[in-house]
C-alpha cells in the first residue's frame, strides 16, 4: 500500500494566484498550480499567506505520494 502525505498551498483571492518558491529562495507568484509551492504544514501555509499577499487567501490541502 502507498504512503502519502497531505501537503498545502496558498492561492492568492485577488490575483488568482499562487505563492511558488522562485530560484533566488525567494517567494513569487504563479497562475500555474503546478508551479505552486507545496507547504509542509497548514502553519507554515499560513505564514506564508500573511507574509506575501497580507490580506485574504485560500490553503488548500491536497495529498502526494511519500517518498522513501
């Protein structure tokens, strides 16, 4: 059987978008949800959430195939 793990991201309610991890280590945007950053936890969504877009967003959780 498959483990898997539930993982988060954060969609920006203004702009559609969502918050990804851009190649400097730093925090962008994307209308992509492929391209979305997967948080480990609803806290750190959150976080996220307050620091980058500051006012209101959506945390969706979703679930992914654990690695081994």
């Amino acid at each position: 059987m498959y483990q898997f793990e539930e993982k988060y991201i954060v969609q920006d309610l203004e702009t559609h978008e969502f918050l990804y991890p851009d190649p400097f280590g730093d925090v962008g945007q994307t209308p992509n949800i492929k391209s979305a950053g997967h948080y480990d936890t609803r806290e750190d969504a959150i976080s996220a959430g307050v620091e980058e877009i500051g006012n209101e967003f959506v945390i969706f959780s979703f679930f992914v195939r654990a690695e081994k």
